[in-house]
C-alpha cells in the first residue's frame, strides 16, 4: 500500500473520517496504531525495529534530561545516539563496508573471510534515524524538553505521512501539533486534497513516465554520449517530481487532520547557485545537516580552510546518509566541492560578470547562473543514477564530451521516447512549469488559483484528477522511500 494506490487513499479516508468523528483524547490512539499498521503493511519485519528504536529515543530523551551535569547529559546522548547509528549501520552499510574491506583485502592478497551477509534495508530507517538523532541533540542543549507522554512521542517517531520519506521534523514543531485539539476545517481540507492530486498528478504523470526512459539509458551496456546528458537531465526532472510528489501527498495529508508539515522543496532547479540549490532542495534533511554536523563541526572555527573542511564532511555525510555505495560518496564529495569552489571564486566570478558587462542585464545573469547551476546540478547526479563507480565515471565522462552535446545528437537520443510518451510527457512537463511559474510570481499557486473564478478554479481540479486517471502509470514506489 504505498501512497499511490487507492488502497492508500481508501485507508487515509477511513483515518480522516474516524479522526474527526472521536474525541481529541483518543486521536493519538487513532494517529499511532495508523501509523504502525501503515508501517506493517509496508516492512512488517521491521515493526520491531522501529518500536525498538522508538523506545530506546523516548528514554535515552527522560535520562538525559534528568542528568545534573552537561557532562552526564553528553554521555548519555553519545549512548543514545551510537545505538540508533549501530541499527542504522548494520542493516544499511555493513555490507558496503563489507565489501569495500574484501576488496582492499583482495587488491593487497590479505586474507579476507567475512562473508556477504543477506540483510535487508528497513523501511524509512534513515529518516527516522536522523529525526530521533535531532530529538535527543535538542533535548542536550536545552532546546526541547523531554517528551513524557510515550504515546505521543511513538505518533512523533512513525507519524505514517512522512514517515516513509520525510520530510525529517524536529520535535518541537511536531509533538505540540499533536497535543491540539483540531476541528473540522474546511480550508484544510480543501488543501490538503490539492496538495495530494498535485502530488499525483507529478507522480504519475512526470516522475514514473520518465523512470522506465531513464533506466533503458542507465541500463544500456553503450548509451551514446547524447543520451547520457538526456537521460541525466530528465533523471533530474523525474527525481524532482517524484520526491517533491512524496513531499506533497505526506504535507496534504496531514494538513487534513490539522498537523503542518515542513515545506521540503522550493523550485531547487531554479536556484542561482548551489547553495541557493541546497537551501530549495530536500530542505529538511539541509537544515538537519547544516545544523548536527556542519555547525558542531565549525564551532570555535574561524579559519577558511576549517570552514571549507566542515562543508565537504557535511556533505560527504549526506552522500553516506543517500545510499550505501561509492557513487553516493563521490556525489557527496561533489557537491561539497561544488560548495567550496563557489564560496572561494565568488568574488572574481563577480569581477568577471562585471568584465564582460553580464551584471547589466539581470535577468539575463539570473538564467545564466541558473543554467550553469543545474547543469553543475545535473552531472552530479550523472553518480547518483549509475550503478557503480566504473559506470559512473564512463557516464560523466560522456556527459562531459564536447560531442554529447552537439543538438543533432541531442534531437536524435530522443528515440529514446516512443512518440506518443514523448507528446504525452511534454504537455504534462509544460503544465508543471506554469505552475511553477505563477508560483514564483505569486508566492502560491493555490492562492492564486483561489482568486479565479469558481469555473476555472474547478475546471483545474477535474483536469488533474482525469490526466491521472487517463495519462497516469504508477512506478515501484518513490526514489527515496529506499534510502
């Protein structure tokens, strides 16, 4: 039962309807054994993990606050932390450390005999990781205060909207939530049954019409040059409008039992820089980096060269945090590359906009920089959709070739397409960009649209509804429900 099934929506009907039916008392019951059998229904083995870990955060929380010392506290958030990490570790990165220590061993003729273990990645084991670390930080500086009530705190840890793919929530912006009584509200309502078609509607429309192209590239033994820079840049739209779908369809649900969820994208691909990319994209798991890693690391840090080594370990910990494989590393460290080189170059990239008089029209500097972002954006990613590091640095160097780009080439890779996906993906594609567009115009579509009449406000609505029933095809799930 996976978000984009009727099933799915068949069950969250049954939650919404029962949720507004019972008294506030017994909705946490109601949110809780929800989200448990959301959960079962999705990765049953793993329900004692994450009651586990449930468990071991709520008490690890009450210790650490009832320590007299900052020293105490520390060590029992050390405590707390390496257990959940242990999990994490063990069951998403043993086998990559596994095989990167039988490879060396192998390239040395050490004797090596730890075998491959056959262990399966739990589900949503990274977000909640990451939003139970953020909890028990919090908790040690005095930033949130221990949640008592167990029932809660479990609705807080597996809250089934976004559990599966965040957005990662911190505490005190979630728990009170859940502690208020909410009434039926009209405009939630409304919202949240938008953000949901929307989240379809990029889903099945965008994301999964494109998967099944992108992989007949990655997967070809010899892709063209031509058709590894097309099938990257349309990994990146399919990337964006599946994740950013997950996003949509976990903020709508909520927001219809009254809970607000944290915004997780904005327009990224229209960023004008990559920092500008990193403060649009995936921006709660940005901020949960910028602030566990990036600032502990630059504490009492005040030379260039230590600020710059404590961005490319943040960002080699949000390649790690993606997936257990090298690719992902190497697409971390690209990205804090790209960061440092950016903070470093800024001011001559200033002077050489000046030069060449580029900073007197700015609107042409703006799409310039954007241009350059997201293709800076896109050859990264040429390492997040390879396989493994061989076919990551044959793809990039593709992607890199003067003649990958020609447009005779480019024009050609879109045999890709069967011709009707291809008519059918651009109609989709141009609807999504005018939406973007009046977003960026008028801060929110859905405001914007509010202000049309009923006619054309409704006539919106039936066309999302039927392109997805018609045009829709449904995937294997969402890109990052697997990491």
């Amino acid at each position: 039962m996976t978000f984009i099934s009727i099933e799915f929506l068949l069950f969250f009907a049954i939650i919404v309807f029962t949720y507004y039916l019972i008294p506030h008392r017994l909705r946490w019951i109601l949110l809780l054994a929800a989200s448990y059998i959301f959960y079962a229904i999705l990765s049953i083995q793993f329900i004692p993990l994450l009651l586990a870990s449930t468990a071991l955060t709520y008490f690890t929380g009450i210790i650490i606050e009832k320590q007299e010392t900052k020293k105490q506290k520390k060590k029992v958030m050390l405590v707390g932390i390496s257990v959940l990490l242990f999990f994490l570790g063990w069951f998403k990165y043993f086998n990559f450390v596994n095989d990167s220590l039988r490879a060396i061993a192998k390239y040395m003729n050490w004797n090596y005999t730890v075998p491959y273990q056959e262990i399966v990645l739990p589900l949503a084991i990274s977000f909640y990781t990451f939003q139970a670390v953020g909890y028990l930080v919090d908790i040690y500086y005095g930033k949130q205060k221990a949640e008592r009530h167990y029932g809660y705190f479990s609705i807080f840890f597996a809250f089934f909207p976004q559990l599966v793919a965040g957005p990662i929530e911190r505490a005190r912006k979630l728990l009170p939530q859940f502690k208020v009584e909410h009434s039926l509200n009209y405009e939630n309502l409304n919202y949240g049954m938008k953000r949901i078609a929307w989240g379809f509607f990029k889903k099945t429309l965008i994301a999964d019409r494109l998967a099944p192209i992108v992989s007949s590239v990655f997967d070809s033994p010899n892709p063209t040059g031509s058709q590894i820079v097309l099938a990257t840049i349309l990994f990146s739209v399919q990337l964006f409008a599946d994740f950013s779908a997950c996003s949509d369809i976990a903020i709508g649900c909520a927001r219809m039992l009254g809970i607000n969820l944290t915004e997780n994208f904005k327009q990224p691909h229209f960023a004008v820089s990559i920092s500008d990319f990193w403060s649009r994209w995936h921006i709660t798991l940005s901020t949960w980096l910028r602030d566990y890693i990036f600032f502990p690391l630059c504490k009492g840090k005040k030379k260039r060269s230590e600020i710059y080594l404590a961005i490319v370990i943040t960002f080699l910990v949000s390649g790690i945090w993606h997936g257990a494989a090298w690719t992902f590393v190497l697409w971390g460290l690209i990205h804090g590359f790209y960061r440092v080189f950016g903070d470093y170059t800024k001011h001559f990239r200033e002077k050489v906009a000046s030069f060449i008089q580029l900073d007197r029209s700015p609107v042409l500097h703006k799409w310039v920089k954007i241009a350059i972002t997201f293709l800076l954006v896109c050859f990264s990613r040429v390492f997040f959709r390879s396989d493994s590091v061989t076919h990551a640095f044959e793809n990039a160097q593709l992607f890199l070739t003067i003649n990958s780009w020609r447009p005779s080439g480019i024009v050609k890779a879109f045999e890709i397409f069967p011709l009707l996906d291809l008519v059918i993906f651009v109609f989709f594609f141009i609807i999504v960009q005018l939406f973007q567009y009046i977003e960026r115009k008028n801060a929110s579509t859905w405001k914007w649209l509010a202000q049309r009449s009923i006619f054309a406000r409704f006539a919106f609505y039936i066309f999302i509804i039927v392109s997805v029933l018609i045009f829709g095809v449904s995937g294997n799930g969402f890109v990052y429900g697997g990491f």
